[in-house]
C-alpha cells in the first residue's frame, strides 16, 4: 500500500509543492480532496500567488462534493497590494442613525455621525477600493444578509461586516474570479453550503445523512437521497428522516410475506 507520501509525488511534480506540504494541504487545508483536485487546487494557489499555508486560500468540499476554492480578506488584499494599480481601500460599518448618502456612479459617499453618541443598530457597511488611474469602485452590504448571529458575527459584527464589504470590493476591483467568499457560504462540519442554506438544522442534515449510510438501499438510491437530504430542510427534511428511519424498522421487522419467503428457503 502507498504511503501518503508516495501519492502525492505525482501531485508535486504537477504543482512544485514538496510532498510534506501536500500532505499539510490534505489534512488541513483542502480536507477531502483527492489528488486531481489538490493538483488543480495548488495550481489555483499559484496562480494567484495566494499562499495555502498563510489562511490566504483554502478549501472545501460542498454539499454536492464539489471542491470550493475560497480566499479570505487578507489573501484578497495581499494580492489587491501586490498589483501596481492598488491606491487604497476605506471602509466602514453604518448604524441606524448614521448620515449617509452614497453615490455609485460618481464613486462617492457621504457619511457621517457623531462619536461617543447612541448610533443605534449596524444595518451594513461599505468599501471603497481606490485605483491609479481609474475610478473608486463602491461596495455596499447589508447586515442581515450576512450576519450568521454566532461565532465571531456575535462577538465582533462590526470587524465581520466589514470584512464582508472590503472583500467583494477587492474581488470586484480587481476582477479576482475562480475564488469564492466564505462569508456567502454557510461552513458546517467542513461542507461547504451555498448561502441561502444559512439557517438549517445541521443535526437533522447529520443524523438523516447516518441513517441514510446504515440504510440498505443501492448506491443509486443512496446517492439521489443525499441530493435531497443536502437540499432539504424543516417539513421535507422530517418527512425524508421518517422515511428512512420506516425503512429501518421494515428492515428489523419483515412483513407476513417476507417471513414466509424466509420460512420457504429454509425448509
């Protein structure tokens, strides 16, 4: 049997990086991609000149086993400061109370409130990333649609939402394709799910995905389920664990008419 080591010296001589390194993208970085996709993956690193090992990019499968290749704020701006183009960015969270006015097409934003005072409610934040030579490109996002209400969106919204803001910003500035934002994708047990899944039960997506795996059904049925079970939720996702934990118990308890068949065969 090949070593880890051993599989991922064809990787290395597609992509250049020492076998070691493969193996830390595997395990961390990348998690369940095969070697094909790690090639492609630490092509896409290069090409970006994005570094794996600096959270600059990384990684997931998503709820479809598609591997998803995400860059993060500071990978955006590391590559953003390496183009000579690069003339700043200004950003800022905006709370109910706030003054604001934000022209697009001119590029311009007028905002203003008044420190040490009630500011009320963050509703979104904007980014204006400056170019040499061209015009300010403005992004705007609202709070709501990104605010997941745990982890770090809890403790520290205002630093989350800008970050929203200043990625899409330097994504768009300076044309950064083949990259998603994990920010528009909800990360749960290291599966990628697009963002209008935010707000599911993943328990009842785990425990109906374990059912399904002990379950009987052929490989074809298995794999037209988990399609259903990864794009379900509330009611349907009751009705389809139900399903499966019925299948379960006719499992454990044959009926009348499979008695009998067993009944026959040992006679």
């Amino acid at each position: 049997m090949k070593t880890d080591l051993e599989k991922y010296k064809k990787v290395s001589e597609i992509t250049g990086y020492d076998p070691n390194q493969i193996a830390v993208v595997a395990d961390q970085i990348a998690k369940g991609a095969n070697a094909f996709e790690l090639s492609y993956f630490l092509n896409v690193c290069k090409d970006m000149d994005l570094s794996p090992f600096k959270k600059e990019i990384w990684a997931y499968k998503d709820n479809q086993n598609n591997l998803i290749i995400f860059a993060g704020r500071d990978g955006l701006l590391s590559k953003a400061q390496k183009n000579p183009l690069f003339n700043g960015l200004r950003s800022s969270e905006v709370r109910e109370k706030d003054v604001i006015n934000i022209d697009i097409p001119s590029g311009k934003i007028n905002h203003t409130f008044k420190p040490g005072k009630e500011r009320g409610e963050i509703i979104g934040a904007y980014c204006i990333v400056f170019r040499k030579g061209g015009e300010p490109l403005i992004e705007w996002v609202d709070f709501d649609a990104y605010n997941k209400g745990y982890s770090t969106w809890k403790s520290d919204p205002v630093a989350m939402i800008k970050k929203v803001a200043e990625s899409h910003a330097l994504k768009k500035a300076f044309g950064l394709s083949g990259v998603q934002l994990e920010t528009d994708w909800d990360i749960n047990q290291d599966v990628a799910y697009p963002g209008d899944h935010v707000g599911r039960d993943y328990d009842a997506i785990q425990y109906a995905a374990e059912l399904l795996r002990t379950s009987t059904y052929d490989d074809d049925t298995k794999e037209v389920i988990s399609i259903k079970i990864n794009n379900s939720s509330g009611a349907e996702l009751d009705e389809i664990i139900a399903n499966l934990k019925d299948s379960q118990m006719e499992n454990v308890n044959p009926s009348k008419k499979e008695i009998a068949k067993m009944v026959q065969r040992s006679v």
